[in-house]
C-alpha cells in the first residue's frame, strides 16, 4: 500500500530560521565598517622609512584576516534548524520503510582497537528499525584475522544484546559505553536487574577473550576450528597483499539468523577488499567504494549510513530521524544526504585541545544548512545510494520507496559471498567512473568533503540534522600531536580543493547558492591562513623590541576602528563560544588551539601542497590512533597539554613562544629605564598583542622549563627554540 489514501498535508520535518538575525547583522555592519576604516588608515599612513616592510607585510596580514572575516559572516547569516516527525513516518510507512545499509570502516587493530570497533557495530545492529531491513558491514582494510575473531564475537553476542536493548529501550545502544554509565533509569526494577548484570557478565567475558587474543598477536587454532574463514588467512597473507576477504556472519536470508527470542537479526558482513602492493588502494574512499558495490549485491539498501570505527550510534531513533527527510512527500526526493554533527564522548570538562567542533556543530553548519546543506563530513551520514553513485538530480526525480528488493532465498550464502568477492577486487575499477564520476572521490585527503561537494553540484541538496540527543559519539584525540596531525590532513585537503577545478568559486557557480560558496572557502582556505597568522604573531613583538610602531597612538582618533574591532569580534566569539555550551575556559583554550592549528597545522598544510604541486609529495591519509598510555591519559583528564615528542611543528610554536617572551621582556626593560612618558601610548596595541601572546603561550612555557613529566617538551627543544628566537630578535626590521 501507498500513501494513497493517507493524509500527506502535514510535512515529515520542518525548518525553522535562527531568532535574533537583525541584532547580529547590526553587528556585523559595524564590524565591518571597523575593517574597512582599519585598511583606510593602513593605506593612509605608510611610513617612508622607519618599518615600511613591517608596515606594508601587517597590511596585507589584516588585508586577508578582513576578507577572511566577511567570508565567515556566510555561515552566520542565515542559520536554520530542523525538526523531525517521527510518529507521522511510522503512521504513514512503517510497512515500506526502505533498506539501510550501514558501512563501518576501520583499518588497524592496534591503532583501532577491535572491541572499540565491535561497540559501534553492535550500537548500529541494535536500531529501533526493522531488523529484516538492516545490513551492517564492516571494512577491514587491516585485512586482520583479530578483526574477523571480533566480529564473530560481536555477532554471537548481538543474539543477548539487541533484545535486551529494544526490550527495555536503553541509551546508548554501545556496551561500552552503556556499562561505563553511572546513569540507570530501570535499575531499581528487579527483572532488568537481573538481565542487565547477566548481559554485563557476558559482555565482559567476550571483552577478556578479545583482549587476550590481541595481546597475544594472533588467533588461535582453537578459535579458528569455530569458523571456515579463519581459512582465507594463510601463509601469504600480509595487511598489504591478500585476495579480497568476504563473509557474511549473519545472513538476514536464513530464517535461523535469530536472537534468542527468536526475532530476526541483522545481517552482518565482514570484507576485507583485495589489495596488491603494486596497486593503489585510495585509502577510506577506496573501502567505502567497494563497500558500496558489495552491498548492493547482498542487501542493496536504498539508504547507506556510513560511520567510522570509533563513532558509535548513540541515539536509536537516527535512522527514523534521517528517514523523515528522505520520505517527506514535498521535499524529499531533492535530498541527497542527511549530515549529524561529529560528537566525542571523551572531551574534558574545558576541551583542552578545541575537539568538540562545537562552533562548527552549533553555529557554522547550521548556518550552510540555510544555503542548501551541510558538507559531507565522512562519518554519521546518511546517503540516499542513488546519488552516492553518481546519478545527478532533475526535477522529474521522484524517490521510489516502495520498490522492495528482491533477496535471492535459494541462492546459497557461499554462492553469494564468491560471486559479491569480485566486487572488492583490486582490478574491478579499472577503465571505469568509480572514484570519478561515481562513489566517493578519489585524490584527496578530504575524500568526503569533496564527494558531498560533488553531489551537490549535481543539484541535490543535503541536511544537516542535530538533535536534542546526539546521533552518534566518538573518539577526540588525546594529545596535543593527533590533534594538530589530525588537523594538518584536513586543511591539506580543502586545500587541494581550493585550487583544484572543484573549488565552489568557480565549479559551484551556478550550482550551489553564492552563500555555500562563500562558506566553503572558509574551510578550504583554511591552509592560507597560516602565513598572516605567524607574521602577526611575531613581526609586531618584533617591531616592539626594536621600537617601530606600527598601530595608531590610544589619543589618536584613528586608534577607535582598531580597538572597537579587537574588542567588538573578542566579545562575540566568547559570546557565540558560551552560547554553543563551552565554559570560559574553553573559548580561552579555543583561542591558543585556533593559534596552534594556524601556526602548525595549517603551515604544513600549506607546505605538502606546494610540495605535491612540485612533484615531491602525494597524498597521504593517516590514522589518528585511539588509544593512550596510562600516564598521557592522566594528564589529559587533568588538562595538562601533552607534548612528549620533537617535531618540526613544535619547533616552530616553541621558537614563536620564546619571540614573544623576549620582546615582551625587552619591551618593559626598555620602558623602565627611560623611554620617554609617551611610549606606552604609542606601543600600546603592540604590547597588549605581544602581552596576549604570552599568555596564550604559558603551557609552552611549562612545557619547555618547568615540566617534569614525560608529556614536556624536550630540552633539546627548549635549547634550539631559545637560539632561534635570539636569531629572529636579532634581525633588523628597518
């Protein structure tokens, strides 16, 4: 049955416009008219001599800062919000509800561990949906048999797990993260009681079991008699060089795939595609891709959730959610995907390292949702499989639901693995569009940025969706060195996108609306920043020291443009910072992180395309490892920086520390022993930078002199940064 017949008038979801807009925009019209009179007097007053180049090298630095700032004001202006109507979906097609096909991909069971990863596959196998209609498949691009022994494991206890989750509907739907939490509304009721420590006993004793094979680095012949595809991994499989590794654990098909009230399981499918030194593999786009052929040959969900290994589902009504946008009867079928925010359950209290993405989640997507849609941003994701294949968007496109697709009953399930095996062959792509035109694209270190970019200029829209309860919770790195790692992959690759043929200025005109361009380039420039970033950083310190002003006297009228700026765009910041839900503390720790990334991250960005441009580099993806040691673990919760290595990107944050330290220094001996009364008027917005500066800088300095504990810096470090700084401070700037 259709929705013939059925009242339609009332829409699955609504949208709603941010409150407040004309106070915000009265703001930003003054902001800007503060720039502009801080160019005018840049313009006005070169010096002829006396710091021209400290002059003109500030100019164009606040040139770039002004237009980086007007293009922010794009994910600002027009914030929207969506309400979803869950009860109407059900009402109206709970007999139709379609296929989801739920990918996860991890790709080292060291860096990744396998029980990290058995917690979001059991999390996504236990959604309040149809479990006829739900495929979970997980990519191995380890190509590890611990892996394929975990999700064994995984598959035996999805029997006791996904009834007793459905049956008392608890949150999270993670046994980690389930048993980890304090917080048990059912836990004076006697029965759940007794079920809830009799599931806990069992998952423990499967957590001990993995745990003991992967301390002891391999599977043993006991555990492999358990199952034939221990078979696939002889002698000459390596993580680099295997055939393609497929077996479906669960198979939906087969009326004994149940659990132990005997209501049909999910189907569950381990692959691990084939890979060939000799061949590139495309990294996660590469396993996404082949994900997508093999699915569509065992299950061929019409929608596709992707989620990463450590980003469990937190919320079991996501998929109904993300179904209210897709199979809304007005809107729906321009829908290509369905975005929820990237949320940790590991931040500290103040987010020391600024991983909680909150003015992004809160504010800045809200605000590309208003343009026509949110990016893609490789995890929490839900895709309608027909334009992640390539297929663009026309008005006549009208989304079939109803189609059911037809599951092969007689066919054998090793029938159907050997024939799906081709599929993930390394061979198969060849001479054809996928990684082109169809799947996700390949070349670039943000492979999903650029997919969703993609999509969108082939007339989909896209929804960014955040509800009251967060649909999924990850892993944020934990050290000071994954994050900027982390951070230096992302930049490098809206930066390969800026400069490519896909960058929104030019491929997204006529596509995607002015104000998604706009807002694109934020992210996409994020690279460019970092060279006005460390001339401010150091040149004004710098100029202080040897006496060259470069900002206007505080009795000068021109000295209002610049502070009314300073203080007008700190203020907000902290304000849109504590209405996003983040402590003072926090927007500080956002403040030297936001320094970190552009003096670091962002630097080296920008070096490995100038290299990959010359012919001296490619891409690369690397994986940000989710496990610590004890003691860095320790530090963390106490929101102590970790350090703890020497590396070229602090090299640089320890010499600018120390540039700053010096001037600061040298400034105030300088004004103590007789510099005339006016100094500080004339200095004053240099010493309250390089003042700032310093402050931003204190764990640095910890770090660098005061720290005893492994996380601090070397003193190898603290010598080189402290001849670097006297180096710089010893260079004219006339």
């Amino acid at each position: 049955m259709g929705s013939q017949g059925r009242d339609v008038s009332l829409p699955l979801f609504e949208t709603k416009e941010a409150k407040g807009r004309s106070v915000y925009k009265l703001y930003a019209f003054t902001v800007f008219v503060g720039i502009c009179w801080v160019w005018v007097y840049r313009w006005s007053y070169i010096p002829r001599e006396g710091g021209r180049w400290a002059w003109l090298g500030l100019f164009a630095a606040e040139l770039w800062f002004g237009f980086m700032w007007m293009l922010s004001q794009s994910v600002r202006w027009n914030p929207v919000y969506r309400y979803t109507f869950k009860e109407r979906l059900s009402q109206r097609y709970e007999k139709e509800l379609p296929g989801v096909d739920i990918f996860v991909c991890t790709a080292d069971p060291i860096l990744e561990p396998p029980n990290l990863v058995m917690s979001t596959i059991l999390s996504v196998m236990a959604y309040d949906y149809p479990p006829e209609k739900l495929s979970v498949y997980l990519s191995d691009d380890g190509g590890s048999d611990l892996t394929f022994y975990a999700l064994l494991e995984a598959s035996r206890f999805s029997k006791y797990w996904i009834p007793f989750c459905k049956k008392y509907k608890v949150e999270s739907r993670s046994p980690a993260a389930y048993f980890s939490s304090t917080s048990h509304p059912h836990v004076n009721a006697t029965p759940f009681a007794e079920e809830r420590l009799a599931i806990k006993k069992l998952y423990e004793e499967m957590e001990k079991r993995m745990e003991r094979t992967l301390k002891a680095g391999r599977v043993s012949d006991e555990i492999r008699a358990q199952h034939c595809g221990f078979s696939e991994w002889n002698s000459g499989v390596t993580r680099r060089n295997h055939q393609t590794i497929l077996q479906i654990l669960i198979d939906g098909r087969d009326t004994n795939a149940v659990d132990i009230e005997g209501i049909t399981l999910p189907t569950l499918v381990y692959l691990a595609r084939e890979k060939r030194p000799q061949i590139p593999h495309n990294f996660k786009a590469g396993a996404m891709n082949a994900l997508i052929r093999v699915s569509s040959e065992i299950s061929n969900g019409q929608i596709i959730l992707n989620v990463d290994c450590d980003m469990y589902s937190n919320n079991s009504e996501a998929v109904r959610d993300a179904l209210c946008f897709f199979m809304d009867e007005e809107k729906g079928h321009e829908i290509a995907y369905v975005q929820f925010p990237q949320n940790f359950d590991n931040l500290t209290k103040n987010d020391i390292y600024s991983n909680g993405l909150k003015m992004i989640n809160v504010l800045e997507l809200h605000g590309m949702d208003g343009f026509g849609g949110p990016p893609y941003i490789g995890t929490g994701c839900f895709h309608r499989r027909e334009s992640l294949c390539g297929k663009k968007y026309t008005k006549e496109y009208k989304g079939e639901w109803k189609k059911v697709v037809e599951k092969k009953q007689k066919e054998s399930t090793k029938t159907l693995e050997e024939r799906a095996k081709a599929l993930a062959s390394c061979v198969y792509e060849d001479n054809t569009q996928w990684g082109k035109e169809m799947g996700l694209k390949y070349g670039c270190s943000v492979e999903d940025i650029l997919t969703g970019l993609s999509v969108q200029y082939k007339g989909w829209k896209s929804i960014y969706f955040n509800p009251p309860r967060a649909g999924f919770l990850g892993v944020a790195p934990t050290t000071l060195i994954q994050t900027i790692v982390q951070n230096k992959r992302w930049a490098e690759g809206h930066l390969q996108i800026f400069i490519s043929k896909h960058n929104t200025l030019i491929s997204g005109h006529g596509n995607i609306k002015l104000g998604l361009q706009l807002a694109y380039c934020i992210y996409n420039a994020w690279a460019l920043n970092s060279l006005p970033t460390l001339y401010y950083a150091a040149i004004p310190s710098l100029c202080l020291l040897n006496g060259i002003s470069l900002y206007p006297k505080v009795s000068s009228p021109w000295f209002v443009p610049f502070a009314y700026v300073t203080v007008a765009t700190s203020t907000y910041s902290l304000g849109e910072s504590l209405w996003c839900g983040d402590t003072l503390v926090s927007w500080w720790h956002s403040q030297r992180m936001t320094m970190v990334r552009y003096t670091t991250s962002y630097l080296f960005a920008l070096i490995e395309n100038v290299l990959r441009i010359s012919g001296f580099g490619k891409t690369a993806f690397v994986i940000t490892t989710k496990v610590a040691d004890q003691e860095a673990s320790k530090r963390y919760e106490q929101e102590i920086m970790e350090f703890g290595s020497s590396s070229p990107m602090f090299s640089i944050l320890a010499s600018l520390a120390m540039v700053n330290l010096i001037c600061l220094v040298g400034g105030v001996k300088g004004l103590l022993i007789g510099k005339e009364i006016g100094f500080v008027e004339v200095f004053f917005l240099q010493f309250l930078l390089c003042g700032l500066l310093v402050l931003i800088n204190i764990p640095i300095y910890e770090a660098l002199f005061f720290r005893k504990d492994k996380g601090r810096l070397p003193t190898s470090l603290t010598f080189t940064s402290i001849v670097f700084a006297v180096l710089a401070c010893l260079i004219p700037m006339y």
